[in-house]
C-alpha cells in the first residue's frame, strides 16, 4: 500500500467515526416514556420468583435493560406519596413539600391528606383533589413546557396520591379507583383544557362492575403449590372474593388490580394517540406488588408470590401492545419501587428480643407539664402527629421564650424517654446538615412537620392514644432497582449506588429538556 492509498484510508476512518459520533448526537428521542413505580417492589422478591417468570416480562428487563441494582430514595420516612412525588420532581420533601401521604395543618391541628383540593371537584368520586401542595416542577410539567404544551402526559394508578403527584401540574389527565364506589376517576383540575378522553371516564369499565363476581386464585398450578415462604410451613392454596364492605380496598391491594392498570394504560395510549408524531409523550404508571389488604407475609405469602408472577405477565403486556403500536426501540421504559415495605406484626416478645411500646401522646404531655413546671402553667405543646411534636409558636411567644432555647429543652427531655435513640429539632435540621443528619434533613419541610422528630428504637411499637393509631418502627433497608430499558438503551448491570433523585433528570436528558426546576442531580448516563 503506497502512501497516497494510507491517507485516503485513514481520511476515510476519520470520516466514518465523525458520521457514526453525528449519528449517535441525533439519534432521536423516545417517542413514547412510560415510568412505572411498583408500590412495594424488593429485588430480593423478585429474584426469587424468578422460576415462575415467563421470558419477556422481569426477565428480559434484567437481562437487556440498564439496571441498577442498588437503588435508593435520599431521605427517611418514604411512603408511596413522597416516594412518587420524588420520582416526578427528581427532588427530596425538603423541596417538593410532599413529607408524607398526610400530615398536621399547623393552622387547624388536623391532619391533612397531600392531594387534597377543595377548589377542584371529583369525577366519578366525592374526593376533591389537585396536586397544588407539590411545590416543585414534576418531569411532566417541564415536558409541557419544553412543547409549548403539545406534548400528551398522563398519569394512571389504583391509589389518588400516586396518580395525582404522578401527574403534576401540567399533566392532562390523571385517573385512579375510587375506594368507595370502586368507578374509575379523577378531578375536574385535569378537565379545565377540555380533554375528551377525561371527560368519558364514565364510560369506561370500572371494577364496580365486576368485582363482585371476581375470585383471585394462583394463576397456575405452580404458582399456587411452589413457596418461596416457608414459615410455618408449607402453605395451601388461597381464594379470595371481594364482598366486603372494603372491597375495593381490598381489590386495590390484590394482584388483579395490575390487569386493570394495563388495560387503562393501553386504553389512554390508543384513546390519545400517545407516541403517534414527532413530539415525546409521557405516561406515567403505578403498579401493586405489596401484600394483599396489607396483611403481614406470614398470612399472605402465597398471595404475595402470585402477585410477583401476574405482575410479570403485565409487565410483558404492557412492553409488547406498547411497541407494537408505537414502535420498537422508540419507546423508553423506566421501572423502580416505591422503597418502602409495610411493616410486618412481628412478635419480638414471644422470642425475648428487646422491644417495648412508645407512647408519643404522652410523651406530649409530659412534654407539656416539664415546660409548665419551667415558665408556668400553659399550652406549649400544639398537637402530636406519628413520631413529631408540634410546639405552640404563638404562646411562645407570648411568654418570651426563645423557639430554639425550647427546642433545645424538649430535645433533652424526649431524650430520657424509653424507646427514643435520637431526637432532632426542625431549627437543627434547618442550620446544621451533617453526613448523620442529611436522610432526615431532606424527608423535613418546616411548614409541614413539627419542631420536635423523633426516632424510635427498631422493633418499637409506636401508639398515640389519642386516635389509637399504632405503628411497628423499622429501619430496615428495602433493596430495590431502577431499570430502564428500549431507546436504544444498552443492556448492563451497574451495582454502583445511585438515588431515585436521578430518575428525572436522566428522562429529561433522553427527552432533550431540562430537568425539574428543584432537581440538582446527575443523570444516571
């Protein structure tokens, strides 16, 4: 080879990797994101039920998606509601506001749910909601923005919370079974923009119109005779109707809900044209893998085994109908949990582990009667609500006590109590963030929760007197991954660490947006 044949080939190698880089630079985004939150998924579940699986539902995900195998929410105290709020806003309470499903309105001393909404009407239910308390942008807002609000973003889930801070702000649509009367619905905040598709949810086929002729069983025989668990031995069969007075509960927390889901999904895609023109849609799924009527795994486990089993079968049926309407490769998948787990009724006792009760009610009093004792006879204590306490502000006032000086006395105080490991104060978690510190710091929001938190020892039952709500304190790790897949996504298991935060921005970046406008985290590639 002469070298007048060397430079050709080598100008024509350069030439062949800067058009592979281009191609690559305008590779076009997903016409089609579809998140989907398992409530309650655990790695170590899913593995397990693997021999059940069929071959193109978890187990394609794991096999030829991104998985990152070691996923976690940055702050403490996750239920479903800040755990979807966190996915949509790629943010922590500490920003978006969504500390809980519900917490104490400072004003009125009464709890209050986090997409309640007096302003807005429900459809086809008596609830009012809206997102309105979601303080921050969600990825589907910012997607409406982005299309000069040309871009489709629906949000679809058994539970009110998930679907509504599912949704956002922008969204067009956002739909979920009604508890009470088992229809499908929504609010009237999503049919102001005149959405056809939302205003014919009564249309619709709700589980009231079967339900009371449903009977969950194991969908085969090898679901219903193989046991992952094995406590108390091997255990037989269930069957279950849903006749009870909380029967769409009940449906809701059952493996047949995640049929439903699917049905509405492909519905709203089909109805709606999803994924149909040059413009990314989004829609935005929850499903349901925790146990049936939230009973302890020692009474469900079966159920449980045969949720994880139909789960897979949705997840097929969801990924296949998908593609094969809006094409392969042009839809991208993004799956993870909500991270938490209902707490099992664990017998400590029984078994001589070190457990005792709580009392956050009297502990209020006390709280109470210490500083009455300090300054004099009044109310310095507001309310108590799950492990926090409320200090009255204006009565502090009132007596010139400095809120921190009070604080930092209650904090000594709940200290010495039995069951208590730590005790912060919202004004500590507002100045001083440390490594320790920072899980709490970003589940707080000082509007929303109280001056005083405190930590229970593991294994502690929590009980308030007053409303007689009890609650085991746990904390356990919850394994769970963030798995995406389609979109020319490339297959690998990464085991690095990484934060639910980074969900966000990551669609953001796939879509060519920006992030939420309270998200200060990486994409995950």
């Amino acid at each position: 080879m002469n070298h007048r044949q060397i430079k050709t080939l080598a100008f024509l190698s350069t030439l062949l990797a800067s058009l592979q880089a281009q191609g690559q630079l305008l590779q076009t985004p997903p016409k089609l994101v579809i998140t989907i939150a398992i409530d309650q998924l655990r790695t170590d579940y899913l593995e397990a039920f693997t021999p059940l699986y069929g071959d193109k539902g978890f187990r394609l995900l794991m096999n030829e998606g991104l998985v990152y195998t070691n996923a976690s929410y940055s702050f403490a105290n996750i239920d479903r509601a800040s755990s979807i709020a966190n996915i949509s806003t790629g943010t922590t309470p500490y920003y978006n506001s969504i500390v809980g499903a519900r917490w104490l309105d400072r004003e009125t001393l009464r709890p209050v749910y986090c997409v309640e909404d007096g302003k807005y009407p429900g459809i086809q239910t008596n609830d009012k909601s809206s997102p309105q308390k979601l303080s921050t942008s969600t990825i589907g807002d910012e997607l409406k923005v982005a299309t000069a609000g040309k871009a489709l973003v629906y949000s679809i889930a058994p539970f009110r919370e998930a679907a509504v801070l599912g949704a956002g702000h922008a969204a067009d649509g956002a739909l979920w079974i009604d508890d009470n009367n088992g229809s499908w619905c929504s609010s009237q905040y999503y049919t102001q923009g005149g959405k056809k598709w939302m205003k014919e949810i009564d249309k619709m086929q709700s589980p009231n119109s079967f339900v009371d002729h449903l009977e969950w069983e194991p969908i085969n025989q090898v679901s219903g005779s193989f046991s992952y668990f094995m406590s108390g031995g091997p255990q037989k069969p269930f069957k279950h109707k849903f006749t009870s007075i909380r029967k769409y509960r009940e449906y809701k927390t059952s493996a047949l809900v995640n049929t439903h889901i699917t049905d509405m999904a492909l519905k709203c895609i089909d109805g709606n044209e999803m994924g149909a023109d040059g413009i990314s849609d989004m829609l935005n799924l929850t499903y349901y893998a925790g146990t049936f009527d939230h009973r302890s795994i020692t009474e469900c486990g079966m159920e449980l085994q045969d949720t994880y089993v139909r789960l897979d079968r949705e997840i097929e049926r969801l990924m296949k109908s998908v593609e094969d309407r809006v094409g392969k490769g042009k839809v991208l998948f993004v799956v993870t949990s909500t991270g938490y787990s209902d707490g099992e009724c664990t017998q400590y006792a029984k078994y001589n582990v070190p457990v005792g009760t709580f009392y956050i009610s009297r502990t209020a009093n006390l709280l109470n009667m210490y500083f009455g004792a300090l300054y004099g006879q009044g109310k310095y204590v507001d309310a108590c609500f799950n492990t926090e306490i409320y200090l009255n502000h204006k009565f502090l006032e009132e007596k010139r006590i400095n809120l921190a000086e009070a604080t930092r006395l209650a904090q000594e105080f709940v200290c010495l109590m039995s069951g208590v490991r730590n005790v912060y104060s919202g004004q500590q978690l507002m100045l001083n963030v440390s490594d320790l510190t920072a899980k709490v710091r970003n589940g707080y929001h000082a509007e929303r929760n109280g001056d005083i938190i405190i930590e229970v020892s593991p294994g502690w039952n929590i009980y308030n007197e007053d409303n007689l709500e009890s609650q085991t304190s746990r904390l356990s790790f919850i394994p769970f991954p963030i798995i995406l897949y389609g979109a020319n996504v490339k297959a690998e298991r990464v085991s690095q660490p990484v934060s639910v935060d980074r969900i966000a921005p990551t669609i953001a970046k796939s879509i060519r947006i920006r992030a939420p406008n309270a998200c200060v985290s990486d994409a995950l590639f």
